[in-house]
C-alpha cells in the first residue's frame, strides 16, 4: 500500500492510538480527516496537528455515521483508507447486576457495530476509488481473552471474524482489507482503565512503536499486523491455550477478592 497521497478517515482519532497515526500519515503527505466524541480533544488535536480536518462524531450511533457518510461524500469525495480505531474496554465483574442492561453492553456497539455500520456506509465510496484500503484495529485480545475485560475481548474477537470474512468478500476488488492488532500499548486507555497490579510481567509498548510497526505493515501489505506480543498472544493461544488463558485469569482473581 502506498502510504502517501492518500485520503484518509480515522475513528476516534483525537487521543491514543488514532491520533499517532493521523500525526505521522499527515507528516507522509496525506490528508486525513479524524472524529471523536469530545469537541475539546478534537480541538486540541487540530491544534497540535498542522493540516488535520477534525469532525465530531460518535462511532456507536448510526445517525452520527450517516452524517459523516454526507460530509465525507461532499467534502472528501476521494477518500481512499478508512481506519476503524474507535473503541472502549472496561473491567467487569459479571457478578455484579449492571446498573443498565442498555449501557452493559455500550462496548459492542462502539467497537463491533461501529467499524461494521462504518463498512457499510462507507465502502460504496472505496470501491470508485483506483486503490483503497480499510484498516480494522482488533487486539492481541482478540486471540486469547483477558477474562477482567469479558464484553471488550468478545468484541475484538468478533471484530477479527468479521474482518477475515471482509477480506475474502473484497479479494477481487481493489480493496484491501488490514487487520491491526496492537498488544497493551500505552494510551489513556491504559491509564484510564487497567489496574497496575495486573500489568506486572506484561510489555507495555510504546505508541509511537506501535505506530511505526502498523505502517511498515500497510506498507508492506501485511494483511495481519500483529505488533509484539500481540504476535505472542497468538502464537500461545495455538501451543498452550489453557496456558495462557490462565495466566490472564489473574486478573479475575484480584477483582473477585475485592467484590
């Protein structure tokens, strides 16, 4: 995949993983277009990032989709690459009765209904395109669950099918199909959402790596990037499954004696 010159839509683009990759594909000659929930962060971004194009909107909500759909046929008719990157994870005790059965579930409208809806809305405009490419961003959870984030590895999971399925349906256009798995990686979604104590013996990567590797992959038309030890994950899913579900398990068991 040719990383310049291109058009370029990133999902929840305004902190993290998607607002590192919107930076260094500007810096490559694109143009790339972010959307995020928060005005303030979107500002913040178009601030540090000279040339960015910043749009509010909400993956989860399908009027939100369809607006961007509108706005991204009139004022970037050549849109080429659609990264799917929008996502939550939180930490849930399945024994505790959720406060609302409708936002128990808020994940999988984020992270599994969103890049889907995205899909759909947005793949007429790919494919009039000579050379598109859409990027899912799963997890190295998507191989094997970290049982504390139950609702959040299920999503990426199924995100991981949905995609291998999306690349066989498009394999004879001229569309091409990513699959970016980033291992724990050091976002606010870390430090928002995961205890210290369950990150003892874990490699935390770096953003900026974890960047680096995702564009060497799409440069080099990796259809699976799997940074790190999301490669790992993978791999001991395959060797040692129990293995390795256990050692993720911990986790559970600090959160149980805690409850």
């Amino acid at each position: 995949m040719n990383l310049k010159g291109n058009t370029i839509l990133i999902t929840g683009g305004s902190s993290g993983i998607g607002f590192h990759l919107a930076k260094e594909l500007v810096k490559l000659g694109n143009k790339v277009a972010i959307t995020g929930r928060d005005p303030a962060k979107l500002a913040k971004a178009e601030q540090a990032v000279p040339g960015l194009k910043t749009i509010r909107s909400d993956a989860s909500q399908v009027k939100d989709i369809q607006a961007l759909q509108e706005t991204m046929a009139r004022d970037f008719p050549e849109l080429n690459v659609l990264i799917n990157n929008a996502g939550i994870m939180r930490m849930l005790n399945l024994h505790k009765p959720p406060d609302s059965l409708q936002d128990y579930t808020h994940e999988i409208e984020v992270n599994l209904m969103g890049p889907i809806r995205m899909v759909a809305a947005f793949l007429p405009m790919l494919k009039q395109r000579p050379e598109a490419a859409i990027v899912n961003v799963s997890s190295g959870l998507a191989f094997v669950p970290l049982p504390s984030a139950p609702i959040y590895c299920a999503t990426k999971a199924a995100l991981r099918s949905y995609t291998r399925s999306l690349r066989v349906q498009l394999k004879n256009t001229n569309v091409k199909v990513f699959e970016l798995a980033p291992p724990t990686t050091e976002t606010e979604l870390l430090a928002d959402g995961t205890d210290p104590e369950d990150l003892k013996g874990v490699s935390v990567m770096k953003v900026e790596d974890l960047v680096a590797a995702a564009l060497r992959g799409m440069e080099r038309n990796v259809m699976e990037i799997r940074p790190g030890q999301a490669n790992q994950l993978k791999l001991m899913d395959r060797l040692a499954p129990e293995f390795i579900l256990g050692q993720l398990s911990k986790p559970v068991e600090r959160m149980l004696r805690k409850s």
